[in-house]
C-alpha cells in the first residue's frame, strides 16, 4: 500500500473531524489532579489529530520501530 498526500489529507480530515467532537465532548470533564488543584492545558507544537494521523500511519507502515517511522518518513520529507 502505498501512502499518498492524498490519503493523508484524507485520513486527517476524518481524525481532525472526530478531535473536534471529542474535545467539544469532553470540555467540562476534566479530572482534578491528585492534590485537587487544576493545571493548564499547555498547547502542544503538533495538534491532537496530527498526531494520531502519525501514529496510524506507523501502524499501517512496514517500520520496526517508531524512531526509525519519525527519522526517516516523517522528518525525512
């Protein structure tokens, strides 16, 4: 199988769709941490449904590791 930009952008859209759901769901309940006091919710340099759109690529890929998916797939174009 072989991935294009395509598939990509596409498998994106439907993650991206679902974080937006999922974040509107989830708004209000959000646990206290161990000691009750609320911490921020820094934002991180990739998006959520970025991420998951690596990470279902990798397990879809041939790679052994992730170390070697982000070096060489992700980083390398």
């Amino acid at each position: 199988m072989e991935i294009t930009k395509d598939k990509v952008t596409e498998l994106f859209c439907i993650i991206d769709e679902f974080y937006k759901v999922f974040d509107a769901e989830n708004a209000g309940k959000l646990l206290l941490s161990e000691d009750g006091v609320k911490r921020r919710r820094r934002k991180a340099s990739l998006s959520d449904s970025e991420i998951m759109t690596i990470l279902l690529y990798f397990h879809f890929g041939s790679f052994r590791n992730f170390k070697h998916y982000y070096l060489f797939f992700i980083r390398g174009t």
